[in-house]
C-alpha cells in the first residue's frame, strides 16, 4: 500500500482544473442499463470508485470501452441481474444498479452494502420507494431480491432527503407506467446531473434541484450522450488547501452555484473569493477566523466538506463548532488531526475546535476518503513532513491528487509504505 509524503509550508499557487464529479458519474454510468444502444459519457475521472463501477457494468453484461475520458457502454441484453458482496462491501453506490435493472429487466439481486467507517448508511429509504413503484423486496442471505414484471408510477415522500435514494428511484420511475413523484427529494447538483442526462435519454422529468421531482413514465428511453459535471467537492477541496496555506490558488471548471453555502463559510473564515468566467479564485488570508459550520442536505454546508474545513478551522483565531447532522460517524479524521496537534473535542455529533498557532507533521492515517482529503490538507499547512498511509481511500476519490498539488507548488509525492 502507498503512503503520500508531504513536506508542508509551501503557500499553494497558480491553476488546478478539476475533474468530473465522482458522485455525479456513479449513478449515470449506471443509468445507461436503462436503455439499448451506444452511450457515450465524457469527462469521468479516472478513479477507484469508477474502475469498480466499470467492473459491474461488465458482470450484468454492458460492453464498457474506455475512449480517454469518455466512456462508451451498449447495454444491448441484460445478462445477470446480481450485484455480488464483494464488489457492493467495496462500493456502496453499486446500489445504483437496482432502480435501472429493475426498470429494464424487472429482477434485481444487489448484496446489502454493509456499514461504511462514517455511518451504517442503510438503504431502507431506497427500498421503500421501489416496493411503492410495485416491486416485491426480499431479503435473503445478506442479498435484496426485487422484482416487479412492470413498474407503477407512485407518490414517494422520504423521511429525510437521501441523495442515492433519490437518483435510485428517478431511474426507475424513468420506465414505470404513469406518474411518479418523489418529495422531500434530495437536492444535490449531482441530482440535477443525472435528472438531465435522463431527460437526454428521452425521459420526462420536472422539478429535479427541488424537493419535489415527478417523472412521467415512458415506454423506452435512447442511449445517453452527456459529459459529467464538474466536481465539486474536489474544487472545495482544493480552495480550502489554498486557504489554509495564505495560497492565491484559480480552481478552473467549477460553477460557484454549486458550492454556495461552502463559499460563503470560506469567505466568513476570511478567504478572498473571487468567482471568474473559467473558475474560482481563492486567496488564503493571513489569518484565518474560527467559524461554525453544521453540515446540512444541500444546498446546505455539505457533509463532504466538513473534513475538510475541520482541517481549516484547526489553524482558526478562536473557537469553531463542527456539526455534523448527516452521517453519524464522520469525525474519524479529528484522531488524526490531534496527531498533526490540532486541539479539537469531540461531544457525540459536535466537534468543538480551537484555533493553534500551528500544526507539526507526523505520520497518520487515512480513514475514509474526506478524512484522508482533510489530513493531506493539514500536511501541507504542517511544518516538517506528513506521512499519511492508507491512501487507497484517496484514489477513490481524487484524480492525481498529489501531481495536481505539485503543480500548485507542495512538496508532496507517493511513495511505497
Ligand atoms: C451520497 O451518498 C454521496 N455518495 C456521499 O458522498 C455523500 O456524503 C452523501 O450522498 C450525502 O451528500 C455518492 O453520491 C456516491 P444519502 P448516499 O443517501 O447517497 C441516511 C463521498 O465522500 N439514509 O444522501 O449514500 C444515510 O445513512 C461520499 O463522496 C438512510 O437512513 O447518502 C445518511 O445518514 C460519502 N436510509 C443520510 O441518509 C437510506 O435508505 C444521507 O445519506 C438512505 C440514506
């Protein structure tokens, strides 16, 4: 396994473009079982999460052909429905699969996805919604067993706002006989993504962005053509690294529409936001000011974020209050923040940080993928060096990470642990 070495005290500067949004490219590499025929779908980033999808795609019987960051997939025949343990424990957004094999072929047999280091993430919520568009769930040996000869449109209101929840159901809904409407609904950008290369595919879908969706179900959807959005938690990412190193950093191809919440939160903690025609500029302040965050369902302060701006708010003037509402368990990076000497609490879903003078490098340990994200931050605004292991959890989720962050001007490279 690699660790990431980083010498830290550099001021990060220049240009970094970002890559397609993993979260947005997951459930439209998926959606593309829905229909016959060639998809083409460009700017997906070359990462853990994608190669793993990709792998799925190909044991239910998709051609998968990679055409540099194109993707071109011809679904044609359907030749398993079973999404096995060993890939969903890997991957939990393999879930994704149900609501278009449902839809396409009318059986399902997806493993459970296990708890996850940052919650239990059940998928009771998805499940609930497709037994509403008239399929039958079982549960056996650990495997959800869904059938449904065809799909009835519903009404489907969700007890909290669950993004995988809702694109799982809008796919489905996509060939359910009549009407579906999905309320309290989640309102991600990356919702907005999907909801658009469906309608791309022919189906009809208003409302997405909102927290009220309704699909009108058709009789057959054409292969997509569509180039997956920005990433946007990849672009925050990087805008907190300059921030927190007194960095002057334009992180190019994100819209500032999708991380305004988060925008605000950087510009109250004293960075100079500057949004440009290609991107966004961020130039870190010389003192960086303690602020509260609570993480919220967007367009709320997103939980992918929170490591992140934790690692921020460690070398804060005063006192921060981290709270984290949407995951029960994503305070795995504050063990190995202490360890960087950030001097932060921990009280159940509240983490109370208190701004140091500075943070000292040490070796650490990757967690999850935000928290690995938030300790390569820290390491770059650490003096001495930063060894942080376990990075696989990283390649899930940031392309060239570390070659991005030497063009920006950090001392950091992979090395074999
Ligand atoms: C998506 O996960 C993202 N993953 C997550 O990003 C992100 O943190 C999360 O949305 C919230 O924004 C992808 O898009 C692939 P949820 P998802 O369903 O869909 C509970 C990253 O770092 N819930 O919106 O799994 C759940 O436990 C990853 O890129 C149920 O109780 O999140 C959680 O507490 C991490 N029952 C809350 O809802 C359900 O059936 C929100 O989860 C579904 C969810």
């Amino acid at each position: 396994m690699d660790k990431i070495v980083i010498h830290g005290g550099n001021s990060l500067s220049g240009e970094v473009e970002v890559s397609g949004a993993k979260n947005a490219a997951l459930p439209l590499l998926f959606a593309t079982l829905l229909a016959p025929g060639k998809h083409r779908l460009c700017n997906v980033p070359a990462l853990r999460d994608i190669e793993t999808a990709a792998k799925l795609l190909g044991i239910v019987g998709a051609d998968v052909q990679r055409d540099g960051d194109c993707f071109e997939i011809t679904a044609d025949d359907i030749r398993s429905d079973e999404a096995p343990y060993d890939l969903v424990r890997t991957m939990r957004a393999s879930v994704l699969v149900l609501g278009p094999l449902l839809a396409r072929v009318g059986h399902a047999r997806v493993s459970l996805p296990g708890g996850c280091a940052i919650g239990a993430r059940p998928i009771n919520l998805h499940l609930k919604g497709l037994e509403a568009l008239g399929a039958t769930i079982d549960l056996d040996h650990g495997y959800v067993e869904a059938r449904a000869e065809k799909l009835r449109g519903a009404h489907i209101a969700f007890d909290m706002p669950t993004v995988g929840g809702t694109e799982n159901l809008m796919i489905a809904a996509c060939l359910a006989e009549g009407t579906t409407v999905l309320d309290n609904a989640a309102r991600e950008p990356e919702v907005i993504d999907l909801a658009n290369a469906l309608i791309g595919m022919g189906a009809k879908i208003t409302g997405a962005g909102t927290d009220s969706i309704v699909i009108e179900g058709v009789d057959s959807l054409q292969p997509m053509d569509y180039r997956v959005m920005a990433d946007r938690i990849e672009a925050g990412t990087y805008m907190v690294a300059a921030a927190m190193t007194r960095g002057d950093v334009l992180v190019k191809g994100v819209e500032a529409s999708a991380l305004e919440t988060f925008l605000s939160k950087l510009r109250e903690a004293g960075a100079v936001i500057e949004e440009k025609s290609d991107g966004i500029r961020v130039i870190g302040p010389e003192t960086i000011r303690s602020v509260n965050i609570k993480t919220q369902p967007h367009p709320g302060f997103p939980t992918d974020m929170q490591a992140q701006f934790m690692a921020l708010m460690a070398l804060g003037d005063g006192t921060s209050v981290i709270s984290e509402t949407v995951f029960e368990n994503r305070f795995m990076h504050v063990c190995e923040l202490q360890r960087l000497g950030a001097d932060i609490v921990i009280d159940g879903h509240v983490a109370t940080v208190r701004g140091v003078n500075g943070l000292c490098g040490a070796p650490v340990m990757a967690t999850d993928l935000r928290a690995s994200a938030s300790l390569v931050i820290a390491g770059l605004a650490s003096e001495n060096t930063t060894e942080v292991s376990r990075i696989y959890h990283l390649d899930r989720g940031y392309e060239k990470l570390e070659e991005k962050l030497q063009r920006l001007g950090a001392a950091i490279e992979r090395q074999p642990a």
